[in-house]
C-alpha cells in the first residue's frame, strides 16, 4: 500500500464513526464494515499468523504476520476470513508505513478494532 493510500484510509477512518448496531459480528469483527477499520494481528502460540492469498487456508501463504503488526480492514468478508491491508513500519523514527502486503487472515486472529 502506497502512503498516499494509506493516508487517505486514515483520513477516510478519523472522519467516520463506528458501524452502528451491525447486523452480524464473527470473532469480534463485524462483517458488515461501512468504512476501513484499523486492528491488530493477535497473539498466536506458533509467533505468527499467515497471510494468505485467498480466504481460506489451502491458499498460499503471502507473508507471515507477527503479533501486534496493523492493519486495515476494508468489508471484504468470506465467512469468518477478512479482506486486510497489512501496514509494515518502515524501519525509520519517522512514524511512516512502507508498502504492506494484501491478503486474506481468518478473523479469530484478528484483535483490538476501531
């Protein structure tokens, strides 16, 4: 994700308010998502959550996702599995994410959205 992407969705996430009553919540995640949230990659035993390339485990791992990593949730939902946008730090004191990587993480190792 460019940074230019990656500021327009926070603008998008600062000038929207949570989904209001959603219809339907799946691992703490609704799955009825009016705009980007922002959450985090949980805590797993193994250290890592895979990314895959579509919305179930027989795809190809992406990359692996440490614990605590961000990312942006846009609505993409297949059952219990997320569309996500996962924002890698740049290594820098800057603040600013350098390009991620696109994918798809079940939602039970999602945590901790707003």
């Amino acid at each position: 994700m460019s940074r230019t992407r990656f500021i327009l969705a926070l603008a998008g996430l600062a000038a929207c308010s949570p989904p209001a009553a959603a219809s339907s919540i799946v691992a703490g995640v609704p799955t009825d998502i009016q705009a980007p949230i922002y959450c985090y990659v949980k805590r797993t035993p193994d250290g890592f959550v895979a990314l895959r390339a579509g919305p179930s485990a027989s795809h190809r791992m992406v990359t692996r996702m440490r614990p605590g990593e961000e990312l942006f949730i846009e609505g993409t939902v297949s059952g219990e599995w997320r569309r996500v946008d996962l924002m890698r730090r740049t290594g820098r004191d800057d603040g600013y994410f350098g390009p991620g990587h696109q994918g798809w993480m079940h939602s039970r190792f999602i945590e901790r959205c707003y």
